[in-house]
C-alpha cells in the first residue's frame, strides 16, 4: 500500500497499521474489467448496495428509524452544496445544455471537499478525509462535459460505503443511509441536473432505465415488497404517484421523470413501462440489480473512471 503514496498518507491517525491513500484509477482497458470484477472493491460495494437493499425492504420512507450524529452531520453536507447552488446562478449563454456555471459551483467543492469530509469523520479517523473526498467530488457530475450519470451515483454509494468502513456510520444507521442522507443526495442532483441542464452521462437515450438515476429505482422496488395494494402496474398511473411519492423513493422518481418528460411514459421511458408489466416487486428488485450489473457495474465506459484506494481495494477478493 505503500507505492504512489503522498504526504498526507503519513499523517497520524488512530487506526493502527492502515493507511490511507489518494485512490486512483485502475481500469484504463477492456481488458481491466476482469481485475475489477475479482477485486475487493467489487465485492464491498455490491454487498454494501445489497445490504441496504435487503434494509429497506418493506418500510416506507415516512418511517420511524434512528437518525445519528454523523448522519446529520451528513444532511448538513450536502445542505451546504445545495446553498451553493442558490449562490451560483446560471450563467447567460447561446447553449440551453450544460450551463457553465456549474463549472464555479463545482470549484467551490474541489476548494472545499476535504474540509467538509473532515467535519463528517471522528477526530481518529481524520487522517481519511483526503482518500474519502475524492468519492464526494466523483459523484456530482463531471465538471469538464458538465454531465451526470450513473457512474457518479455509484462514487456517493462508495463515499457511503468507506463512511461505513472506516466506523462513521454503522450497522443501525441502515434506513437513514438510505431515506435520509441519499434521498437529500438525490434531490441535490435533481436541483444541479435542473439548474445547470446537465447532460445525461453515457445515458442509453429511450432504452436506459433513467437518464440519470439507478439505485434509488433498486432500492424503492425494495421498499415495495409485499405491499398489500400496490402493485408494479400502478406507478405509471399519475395518481398513484402523487399520492404516494413522500413515502416511497420509486415513486419520486417517477415523479421528477413525469415533471422533466413531455409526451407518453412508454415512449420517453419505454424500460420502465416494460418493468410495469413485471407481476411483482421482488421480481422488479431483482430484475434491476441483474440490470445493475449488467447495465453499470460491467460496463468499461462506466468502471474506468472509477477510482481504487485502502477503503475501496482493486486487490483480488480473499478466496
């Protein structure tokens, strides 16, 4: 662990014998893709996205569950970049897509990423915050094609993950990972994807699932399972989504897609309204995490951008 490290990494820290460092990108051919797969990274996070899938299952946003320092702390993160999108208003240009002034919203984060983790970790586990600021600064968007897709999504699910690793949340902190601090991530997104009209990273056009999104669909058809009345047929129904959209992630979803979207569902979202056909929920859940995988996780254009350290290991999984 020692090779391609920085000065930071010697900096003291109470975690004996581990050592932080910058991750970088491991993947830089299709070839790679196999090194990934294997790897330790892979394994944790899909446990990880796994294990809040099986968390959720079930349980309404609205419910009663733990809400800790740290996660606060968290809310309090990502409420500071939502301020700083009210402070950088678009800026005045011939293009309708990718409003530059993302770029300045987005230097304000490189500027301040480090420190804003740093108030997230315990004081032990401060000697992280370089290594973990990078998975918050990946998962905003991409400041050069100012665009937005799943790839960036999956670096908060990993900014969670080494959270999780390095004992800033912990096991019960489950739901509010999920309805607290990813909800208000997402609904963050949707205001930088609005503000600036980001372009859909890598985005499938029609045949993706969503132009932006994946793991709240995953992890909202999980909240649904064995629900008494409704069913997958019942959320392209606007009703339905109106009434229900507070308690259910799936169904904001749908609701943001019916707000951005003009003209019929199975037109603009054709693999959503094939999914309403789907008899039921566990079918759905388990059909978008095969999707998942298939359709993110094991695609070179997506993986070779992301980034392995010591949280987040490109070392083979321990047979």
């Amino acid at each position: 662990k020692s090779e391609g490290s920085t000065p930071e990494d010697e900096a003291p820290e109470g975690t004996a014998g581990s050592t932080f460092m910058v991750p970088k990108k491991e993947i830089s051919m299709v070839p790679d893709m196999g090194k990934w797969k294997r790897s330790q990274a892979y394994a944790d996070y899909m446990g990880f996205i796994l294990t809040l899938n099986e968390g959720v299952k079930g349980k309404k946003l609205t419910c009663e569950y733990k809400v800790s320092e740290t996660v606060e702390k968290l809310l309090d993160l990502l409420g500071t970049l939502d301020r700083w999108i009210n402070e950088t208003p678009p800026a005045d240009q011939p293009s309708r897509f990718g409003n530059k002034a993302y770029r300045t919203w987005y230097s304000k984060l490189d500027q301040e990423a480090e420190a804003l983790v740093l108030a997230v970790l315990p004081a032990d586990k401060c000697a992280a915050a370089p290594e973990i600021a990078v998975y918050l600064k990946e998962s905003v968007g991409n400041s050069t094609r100012i665009d937005y897709g799943t790839g960036h999504e999956a670096a908060f699910a990993v900014f969670l993950c080494c959270l999780c690793k390095v004992g800033a949340l912990r096991v019960d902190d489950q739901l509010a990972i999920v309805f607290k601090v990813f909800n208000r991530y997402l609904s963050v997104m949707r205001k930088l994807q609005r503000t600036y009209r980001m372009e859909p990273a890598g985005s499938q056009g029609v045949w993706g699932l969503d132009d932006f999104q994946f793991l709240p669909f995953i992890w909202g058809s999980s909240q649904f399972v064995d629900h008494p009345t409704l069913e997958p047929r019942h959320f392209i129904d606007e009703r339905v989504v109106n009434e229900h959209h507070q308690d259910y992630m799936f169904l904001d979803c749908i609701k943001f897609i019916n707000e951005m979207k003009t003209g019929p569902f199975a037109e603009h979202s054709n693999q959503l309204w094939n999914i309403s056909a789907v008899p039921s929920w566990s079918k759905v859940n388990q059909g978008l995490i095969r999707m998942y995988k298939a359709e993110c996780l094991e695609k070179f254009p997506v993986i070779q951008h992301f980034k392995f350290g010591s949280l987040l290991s490109i070392q083979p999984i321990k047979p």
